[in-house]
C-alpha cells in the first residue's frame, strides 16, 4: 500500500462525484428552458444514489469480478462482499471500487442529455437501474476487468468506449425511441442561462483531471502525463470550436467554446495515458470540427432531437477519440500500453474499430431492450401537457425559480405521475 498514491486516489474519486453532481447538474441544467432545469438536475443526481447502490449490490463484481469467457464478472464481490482494506495495485480495494463506481454513476448520468424534457421519471429511475447492470457493466468487464476486449489488447485509458460511445449513443438510441420534444424544430431551444452552464462546464473541466489522471491508478510519472494532456486536449477543443463558429456562424460564442473545450476532454480520454502532449494537442483539436459537424450538420440533416447533444458531444468524440488512440498510441509513454498506427503498429488501430464497433451495438441494441421492457411496466414519456408546462411543475411542484406566475401555476396544478 503507497500512502501517496492512497490520498491522490481518494482525491480524484472525490473529484469525479463533484464532476457528476453539481458539474454535470449544472452543465445540463443551464442548458435546458427553465421550465426543466430541476428536474434536469435530478436526472443526473437521482443517478448518483441509484447507480452507487447497484454497484454496491452487483454492479462492481459484474464488472471486476473474476473473469467468466470473457464475457462478465464473477460473483465473489456481490454486495461488496470481499471489498475491504486489502490492496489492489497499491491503493485499498475501497478506494479502486469507488472510483469505478463514480465512473459508472457520470455514464448513466450523460444519457439524460438526449432525453431530457421527456422522460418520465419512474421511467428514468428504472432504466438507471437496468442499463448500469445490461450494458455498463459487462463493457467495463470487456475493456478493464479482464474480459475479451481487454485480451485483444484494445486501449481505454480511462473511458472512450466505456463511457462515452456507450452513453452516447444510448442517449440517441432513447431520444429516437421516445420520440422527440412536442416543440421541436418550431422554436430556438436554446439555453436558459449560460451562468450556470458555464460554471457546470469548468466543473466538468475540473473534474476531467481527476476522471483522467486519476485512471492511472497512482500519483506517479503517467498520472502527471493523463493531467497534462487533458489540460493540452480540453485548450486545444475549445479553440478549435471556437475558430470555427466565428467562421461558420459569424460570431464566437461562449456556449460553443465551451463545448468544444468538453469535445476535447471527450476525445483524449481514451488516449490520456497512452499519447504524447503533442499528439494530445491534435486529438483535441481535431475533436472540435467532428463535433460541430456532428452537433450542426448531421442532427440537422436527420432531424433527431439529441436535446442537449450527448451523441453529438460524447458519441462522437468518443469514436474519434478511441480511433485516435489507435493512431497515436505509442509506448514511449507508456510501456504498458501499445504503439498505434503512427508508430507502426496498423494492428493496434483494427482493435480499436472493434472496441469501438462493440460499443455502439451494445448501446443501441441494449438500449433499445431496455426501454421496450421499461414500455410495459409504465409509459416511458410524460404527457403533451405536463411536458408544456415543464417537468418542474408538473411532476415535481418544484420551480427552479420563483416568481408570481410559478407559484399561480404550482397552485393551480396537480402532480400527474405515468
């Protein structure tokens, strides 16, 4: 056991729960019309609470546990059980077990960007429940528990195809499946304060550092290299992004800087232990105009309603990103990664696709499961008039800003639960 590498771990794991509740909360939450900003915030926290007693339960030995085929984990952390002070690696199994718990939790929490103003709430809850356990876990298992992918010698440093293809495409999946926002295409949905999106943004950005370098595991040199290329990446995105609207758009905006700046952290952190800075510089640069044209071109041409762009942003940085390691990867930096492309290994970049190619089947179809099961058991969207008057009043009687008319519509309705 390394006390230093003890306390960083316990920090980052700290750090990563801060990302998801308030960052995330409050990235989202700016975003939406204000007639949705609590019950978008309760989205990614009610999250938080159900995904951490999953993985307490039988989420984190599904993922961790000892290998079965390849495919899924063991039962011998069931309910914890086996978790306690002993090392793994040279920090306690309390502490590994959480990170990934934190990482699990954020997952489930990015997929309410593509379904948020619609979804019913016991739909929500049972759908945290269900794709933590049916596609989350058994992708981690894949990719960092020992299973098939991992064999293959597929490379995510701390999340490209675990975490960001799978809730990106997940949110797209359920945004098709449930259909689109009653008002879609008729009006501007833009955000209702940039303030708060902003400061959930630097959040996010803050909390990258721990999602990031805290994948290594340690307080050592790799850690120091994770940090300094997400800082790199995350500059380098925002930049980018921001070139190109004032190119495209006429106008830089701060809402699309800092979007960028999360499409930059979305694309390296597949690659963050695995690259040099300067091949991060070039993930995260090339991330902004894969985004964008994600986010302005693609989704316009389709006319899907991804409401806050979690396909648009995390689907497609985590392909680009995943794609990239495969491209860069080199061990110079790391012995215990492998060289990609561009330094003569093409193999490495066929693994990749395949990673890459897993998570989108598994996300789409297991998505899409799910939400037919969920169907059964209570409708999966609220009605046409609880979603015009926003989820706040509606189903929560609780308005994220009071004013005379909140309260005069809070008094006069009644709480609808589907």
């Amino acid at each position: 056991m390394d006390t230093g590498d003890t306390t960083w771990m316990l920090v980052a794991t700290a750090i990563v729960i801060f990302m998801h509740v308030p960052g995330l909360a409050l990235f989202y939450g700016g975003l939406v019309s204000e007639r949705n900003v609590v019950s978008t915030m309760m989205h990614s926290f009610v999250s938080l609470l159900t995904v951490t007693i999953v993985w307490v339960l039988w989420g984190y030995t599904l993922s961790f546990g000892s290998d079965v085929g390849g495919f899924i984990g063991g039962l011998e952390f069931l309910g914890f059980n086996n978790v306690g002070e002993e090392a793994v690696g040279t920090i306690p199994h309390y502490i590994f077990a959480m990170f990934q718990c934190a990482f699990a939790a954020i997952t489930v929490a990015i997929i309410s960007g593509g379904i948020a103003g619609r979804i019913s709430f016991p739909a929500w809850i049972l759908f945290s429940v269900l794709w933590v356990t049916f596609i989350y876990a058994p992708m981690a298992h894949w990719v960092w528990g020992g299973g098939w992918l991992y064999k293959m010698g597929e490379l995510d440093f701390a999340g490209g195809t675990v975490v960001h293809i799978l809730s990106g495409v997940s949110a797209l999946t359920a945004a098709i499946i449930i259909g689109p926002r009653f008002e879609h295409l008729k009006k501007d949905h833009g955000p209702h304060n940039i303030v708060l999106f902003l400061i959930g943004a630097a959040t996010l950005w803050f909390g990258w550092f721990g999602f990031n370098a805290g994948s290594a595991l340690g307080s050592n040199g790799l850690t120091a290299l994770s940090f300094a290329n997400t800082q790199v990446a995350a500059a380098a995105g925002g930049l980018g992004w921001l070139l190109i609207e004032w190119k495209v758009k006429k106008r830089p905006t701060l809402v699309g800087a800092a979007t960028g700046a999360i499409a930059g952290l979305v694309g390296i952190t597949p690659a963050a232990g695995f690259v040099t800075v300067g091949s991060a510089l070039i993930i995260g640069l090339i991330a902004a105009p894969i985004c964008f044209f994600g986010i302005y071109f693609v989704k316009a041409k389709f006319k899907y309603d991804d409401t806050l762009d979690a396909f648009g942003v995390h689907g497609i940085g985590g392909i680009w990103g995943a794609i990239a390691t495969g491209l860069f990867a080199t061990t110079s930096v790391n012995s215990a990664g492998n060289n990609g492309l561009f330094y003569g290994n093409p193999e490495q970049l066929l693994h990749q696709l395949i990673g890459v190619a897993t998570a989108i089947v598994l996300a789409s179809v297991g998505t899409f499961v799910i939400l037919k099961v969920i169907a059964i058991f209570t409708p999966l969207r609220v009605s046409k008039e609880d979603e015009l008057m926003g989820l706040d009043l509606s189903f929560h009687e609780e308005p994220a800003y009071y004013s005379e008319e909140s309260v005069k519509i809070n008094n006069s309705s009644s709480v609808k639960v589907d």
